[in-house]
C-alpha cells in the first residue's frame, strides 16, 4: 500500500473548495508520457495553477503502474526545483470502470479516483460507486462518479449517443454514493471530434461552429447541489491552428471541432470546478511533431521534435490556465 501523501500529492477535496467559491475551473490535464509531464509541470510551476494529472485505464497500462507512481512524486520534486513551493498536484483516475481498477489506483498512490457506471443502469451506477467511496475514504482518496452519457471516444470509452444528465437524480446519486464530485453530461464530448457536421452550424469562413452547452441543465443541477463539485469531460476546444498544422503537414482531421473556450470560461464560474482537457494536448503535440519532421526530414534524434512537442504543450496549458480556467495564481 503506497499512500499519495508519502509522494507529495494532494486530494481534491480543499482544492475543489476553494475553486467553487473562488469562481475558477481546476485543469486537469490527461498525460501518457514524460513530455506531457514536463509541459503540464513547467505551465503549472510557472503560474502557480493547481493542477490534477490524470490517467486513464490505458495510459496507465502504456506507462507502467510502477513507473506511474515515481513519476506522480517527481513531478512534485520537479515543480518545486521549479520554485514552486508548495505545489497542489493531483494524481486522478480518469474513467475507471472496474471497482478492482479503482482500489489498484488507490493502494499505488492515487490521491483521487472516477468511477465511471455512467453506462449501467442507474442503481448499478450506484452502487459501483458507494462500493468504491466506501473503498477510497479509509485512505482519504477522493471520488468522482457520473451521471449522463457523453458521446464520442477517448481511450477505451466510447458512445455513439449523449444523454443529458438528469438533474432529478443528482441528490439521490450524490446522497447514496457518498461521491466527492460529480462528472456531468451537458453537451461536451470526447476525442478531436467532438460534434458531427450536421449537429453543427458553418460561419463566414465556412468553419463548424457547434451547438451551445445545456447551461439550462448546469443550472438546474447547480439548484438541487449547491456549493457541490461538478466535473466536465469531453472539454477540449480543438484549436484550430494545431488541426491546420496537422493538415498542413500531411495529416488528415477534416471536420475536428471542440467546446469554444467562452463557453468553458462560463462554466469555470460555476460550480463546474475541474474542467478535462486531453486531445487539445495530443493536437500541440502532434502539430508541432509533424511541422519538425516536414522541415527537418532528415531528424531523427527524439529530443530535437520531442522539445518543440513539449513546447508548444506547455504553450498550450499555460494558455488555458490563465485565460480560460482562471486558476493561475490559485497555488502560491
């Protein structure tokens, strides 16, 4: 049994607090290798954000559980060579869907976890997630649970249908499980696709821009759970200049379109306290790869298109720490 605080993490729990009452979105950023975490770290040591690294089922199989774990208490140690001095780092499960999963993250130093029933029937969902509360609190780790289908696909979760979450049972969900936040479904979606073309409307420049989020469901959710964590999936923007460099260079996203960053800035003011952020990552990277080999192509030292992957990652999360979640500053 490894316990988070003996590697220098945090749970969510204050953190979460002090978002909700400080009107600003925790990022929470989904890594798979040592350049991601070097970006997420650099952005968030720098601008004194809070920060939740997360890690699905399958990055944690591509990564290694072991390696996992003396990553997460690097990351620590790295941010505070950074000056960073009393760094707020997350380690979070992001879409567990096994009970056994949960409890493997807990006892190898996760400081916070999500079950995800969201696709079982609603008493099932239950008590998956009471078994797996029940399960991380003796440890002090804390749980997300979710309600509502989001569509769209990301790791090995996919759906081809999204299902607003049903604001009816918020308080039976919450009050049963014991849950500590609450992922949401009102209108994100996973991966680089987030919308298909008809779902959308084009503007001028012939761009997809996509349907509003249900803030009408936010709201209602926000009424029967004052003051309670609320989590959004799917929330990626897709910038549109990484997609075009990808293009450019020989890729092929046609059509790839996220959440506009106002709308996410209008959520960070709510009870939406940790907003998830992972293909914009994988785009920067991408685009930046992709520009170094067409340049370069005779480059094959990993370092020399790596470094500006890492770069233009780090550019990224600064970006939406400071102007879209708010949460620079929130970490001195």
């Amino acid at each position: 049994m490894i316990s988070y605080k003996d590697l220098g993490l945090v749970n969510t729990k204050e953190m979460f607090a002090k978002a909700i009452n400080g009107g600003y979105a925790i990022p929470a950023f989904n890594f798979n290798n040592m350049e991601q975490l070097q970006a997420i770290i650099m952005a968030c040591a720098e601008q004194k954000s809070p920060v939740i690294l997360q890690v699905s089922k399958g990055a944690r199989q591509y990564a290694n559980q072991t390696l996992l774990r003396y990553m997460a208490e690097g990351a620590v140690a790295y941010a505070k060579e950074l000056g960073w001095e009393h760094p707020q780092i997350v380690l979070h499960l992001d879409h567990g869907d096994s009970f056994e999963l949960c409890k493997s993250c807990v006892d190898m130093g996760f400081s916070s976890v999500m079950i995800d029933g969201s696709s079982l029937p609603y008493d099932e969902n239950v008590a998956l997630t009471k078994k797996v509360v029940e399960y991380a609190h003796k440890y002090d780790v804390t749980v997300e649970g979710e309600l509502g289908v989001l569509a769209g696909v990301e790791d090995e979760v996919q759906a081809e249908e999204s299902h607003y979450t049903k604001p009816e049972e918020v308080i039976d969900f919450v009050t049963k499980t014991g849950c500590d936040s609450l992922a949401i479904s009102i209108g994100t979606s996973h991966g680089a696709y987030k919308f298909k073309p008809e779902q959308c409307t084009r503007n001028a420049e012939g761009k997809l821009v996509p349907p509003p989020l249900a803030f009408d469901v936010l709201a209602e959710i926000e009424k029967k759970l004052p003051g309670f964590p609320i989590v959004l999936h799917g929330s990626s923007s897709v910038p549109q200049e990484e997609v075009d460099t990808i293009n450019k260079y020989g890729g092929k996203l046609p059509d790839a379109v996220g959440i506009p960053e106002e709308q996410l800035r209008k959520a960070a003011k709510s009870a939406v306290c940790k907003i998830n952020i992972d293909s914009d990552s994988r785009l920067a990277m991408t685009a930046a790869i992709r520009k170094t080999f067409a340049e370069k192509p005779g480059e094959f030292d990993p370092r020399k298109y790596l470094g500006p992957a890492r770069d233009n990652m780090k550019k990224m999360y600064t970006h939406k720490i400071v102007n879209v979640l708010g949460s620079n500053g929130k970490a001195e």
